[in-house]
C-alpha cells in the first residue's frame, strides 16, 4: 500500500499548482454537489477532494451549522487549496481515503470527483467511504468530464471494462454497501449518485 500512496502522491504533488486550471469552470462541481440533495446541518465528505474544488458548494449546501471535511493523501493539493482560500468553507485533512479517521456512520454524504479512478484498491476504497455514512446516506462519484471525451483526451478509446462503465460499476457498488441510483455519462460530466444500503 505505502508504493501506491507514493505513486498518487507523486502524480498530483507536480501537478497541483496548475491543476484548476484544467478544469476552471465550478459550475459542473456545483451541479453535483446540487444532486447529493444535502439538507442543512448534514455532514459531507469531500473524498479526495484535491485542491478543494466542490468545498464551497458543499458549504453553502449544508450551511454553517452542517460539518465540511476535505480527505486528501497529497499535502501539495491541500496546500494548493489552503492558498485558494477554500479551506475557510471546510476542514482539510491530510489523510488516505482508503483508511479514514471517522466514526461509523458519522457523514450524512460523501462527494468524490475523479476519487474512483484513483483508487488502486476500488472495492475497499468504496467499502470505507460505506463506512462513514449513516445507512441511507448518499454517495456522489463526478468527473467534470465524461468517459468518452475524458478517453479522447488521453488518447484512448472507450471500454466496457473502464472502471467508471455502468456493467463495471454497478456490481462494484453494490459489494461496497451501495446501491447506484443515478448514473450519467455524458461529455461533459459523468455522475452517479448511490444511496448506502442497510
């Protein structure tokens, strides 16, 4: 495991300080904040949040009476975000998504934008974000860009065996204790929303 963090590490430390300008636009991030459907006062985990990106929107969903984490495991991406200013809209925590220091059930909702392609370990990964939040919970996975321009744009063509393919993802998620709801992938995002089973 400490090759892998190492590995996820090194890919965003050298690009964090540009990595807003790859995606400037908030507004996809405010719209899948807006589908959550967080209520005020609820607690919400920012997964991998990065340079923070989505903490805004979540705080104004919650409200300042609702509790915002930002989980990250690169320093650079959070100080990137501390920079931002965006550390004002929730707390920042420098720590694995894989293995996170919270209660059972103590999150209301996780967001997690380009989180699933990272995670070297899906399943597990999937299964302590189910961990976290209450049963009945809600889980966002969001890539500003969809699969098929996110592959073009790596020089790839789509697959039925991408992680983020519903055949793929479906099942994943419902080992992990979460049922998919909503599922969308068009060019220009790809979201699915889970709700936690039990």
């Amino acid at each position: 495991m400490a090759d892998d963090r190492t590995h996820v590490q090194d890919f965003f430390t050298v690009r964090a300080a540009d990595w807003d300008s790859r995606f400037p636009d908030d507004g996809p991030y405010t719209a899948a904040v807006d589908a959550l459907g967080l209520r005020r006062g609820d607690a919400v985990l920012d997964a991998g949040c990065g340079t923070g990106r989505a903490l805004a929107a979540l705080r104004e969903a919650v409200g300042p009476e609702g509790a915002v984490l930002g989980a990250d495991l690169t320093p650079a991406m959070l100080e990137t975000a501390v920079r931002a200013g965006r550390d004002r809209s929730g707390t920042l925590l420098l720590t694995d998504v894989a293995r996170l220091p919270l209660r059972n059930g103590s999150l209301d909702a996780v967001f997690a934008a380009g989180l699933i392609s990272h995670l070297t370990h899906p399943g597990p990964g999937l299964r302590e974000l189910a961990r976290v939040v209450r049963p009945g919970g809600q889980l966002a996975l969001f890539h500003p860009v969809g699969r098929a321009a996110l592959a073009a744009r790596h020089g790839r063509a789509i697959t039925d065996e991408d992680l983020r393919a519903e055949p793929m993802l479906r099942p994943l998620l419902a080992g992990s204790g979460w049922h998919m709801d909503t599922y969308v992938d068009e060019d220009d995002r790809f979201l699915v929303r889970a709700v936690r089973i039990g």
